[in-house]
C-alpha cells in the first residue's frame, strides 16, 4: 500500500508536537504521533472499531533534517497491518 497525494497532504502540515492526532478523511481514519518539531512520524490509517482502535495499515516516517533545517530524507514506510 502507498500513500497518495491528498494523505501526504495532510501529513506534510505542522501539528501540537509529541501528542496522538486523529483525522476522519473520506471513509478513512488517521491516527498518527506527532515528534517534538510537530511532524506526523507514525500513522495508523483505516476504520476506527468500536473500542477506537484503527484496524488497517501502519506507517513510520524517515525523517532527517540538518542542523541547518535542511531535509535529507522524508518518506514514508509501509510496516504492516495495524491490530
């Protein structure tokens, strides 16, 4: 599975740093941790049951920036199936 361009939308803006967002988006629900700059680093995307655990997919990021801010690295890794 990948992720589109209206996803990657979403996870390419600024959130509260080091808390858990939760986004409904078409017939999808996005659950992902934010790091301390306030960056989406982990995502969870599927449907939400009824205890509010996504089943679906999981997702982590590849983040490196420089010193500078400069971004080295920033893709997205399928890690399987979210329980």
């Amino acid at each position: 599975m990948k992720l589109g361009e209206p996803i990657l939308k979403i996870l390419n803006k600024s959130y509260p740093p080091l808390e858990m967002v939760e986004i409904k988006f078409k017939r999808y629900d996005l659950r992902f941790k934010t790091n301390e700059g306030g960056l989406p680093v982990l995502l969870f995307i599927g449907q939400k049951d009824e205890h509010g655990v996504i089943k679906g997919e999981r997702f982590a990021r590849r983040l490196k920036i420089q010193e500078d801010g400069q971004v080295l690295k920033d893709h997205w890794d399928h890690k399987g199936k979210s329980t």
